[in-house]
C-alpha cells in the first residue's frame, strides 16, 4: 500500500517538476558542490509498519557527470502495539548523472551506489545497495530530486552474505530539493 502511494506520489511530481523546468537554463559542471535535502518513506518487506525519513548530502562533481559524496540520513520507525526506534546511517555514495536527456539538462536522470554503515544505540551494520533517481532544475542553482534506494544489511561483506539477506532489505523513496553551488 505504501509503496503504490510513493509510486503515485514521484509520478505526479516528476509531471509537475518536469512542466515548470522547462523554462530553467542550469546543469552542474566539473568542481561544482551539491547539497540536498530530502525525505520520504520506506516500507521493510514483510512487515507492517512504516518509517520516516529525512537525508541530508552533500556531494563534488569531479566532472560534469560523476558526482561523490555522503548522505546522512535519520529514520524514525512507527510501529503498531510496540516501542518506536529511531537508525541512522552514514552513506558514500557515487552517481552518474545522464546529461543531453533535456534541453539545456534541466531533467538529469542518475544511477547510483553506496556502501555505509547504519546505527542506532543497539546495533551497528553494514548497508550497501543501488540508488537511481532524477533531478529537474527550476533555476539555475536550485532542483528537485526524486530518488529510490535499496539497502541490503550485512554484518560481514561477503558475496554469501549479500545473497543470503537480499531480501531482507529495505526500499527507500525520498523526494527533496537540492543546491548546486
């Protein structure tokens, strides 16, 4: 259910951001820094219940498509007839943004990864996974990002761990803006 109101959610938002983005003229360069803030939801498979989250990043083209940095993000888990809890979880990642998509790339769609850690004041694990999304500039400095995540959890980094926790992951939507500067 939460999944198919995320769905619907990043649709309209990507029709509405892409019509006013039309008349923006901005792409980042090589040496130029992002900054984004974001939130969403995430849904953990086989389970009911559901979790706020709020990313804060940063990141450095080191050209006009590879971008690298770190997110911070904070989540807050809702949990029915039981204690909330709260994770973080610090997360370098790598995107590559496809420019020449739009006129003047003002729609940049990107595909991503990362590996980091997540922690709260009982555990602390490992995260590793694949981010893809879009940005659509409504001026020369200033987007709106729409970006998926899944985090796979391990404990040891090992191609047996990975393929034995696949599915125990989570699926992580945001949408923000961000700053390039």
């Amino acid at each position: 259910m939460i999944k198919k109101y995320c769905t619907a959610i990043a649709i309209c938002l990507s029709m509405l951001v892409t019509s006013y983005a039309a008349t923006a003229n901005a792409a980042q360069k090589k040496g130029d820094s992002d900054l984004q803030l974001s939130g969403g939801l995430f849904h953990a498979q086989g389970v009911e219940w559901g979790t706020a989250n709020v990313d804060v990043g940063y990141g450095y083209f080191f050209t006009d498509s590879l971008e690298v940095g770190v997110i911070q993000n904070i989540a807050y888990d809702f949990i029915d007839n039981a204690d909330d809890r709260w994770m973080a979880s610090t997360i370098p990642f790598v995107n590559y943004y496809v420019r020449g998509v739009s006129k003047d790339d003002v729609f940049q769609p990107f595909l991503g990864a990362f590996i980091g850690a997540s922690y709260n004041d009982e555990d602390t694990t490992g995260t590793i996974g694949p981010q893809v999304g879009f940005k659509s500039f409504i001026n020369e400095s200033t987007y709106v990002v729409v970006k998926y995540r899944y985090e796979w959890f391990f404990d040891e980094l090992t191609v047996d761990d990975i393929d034995n926790t696949s599915s125990d992951g989570n699926h992580v939507v945001s949408v923000g803006l961000g700053f390039v500067f």
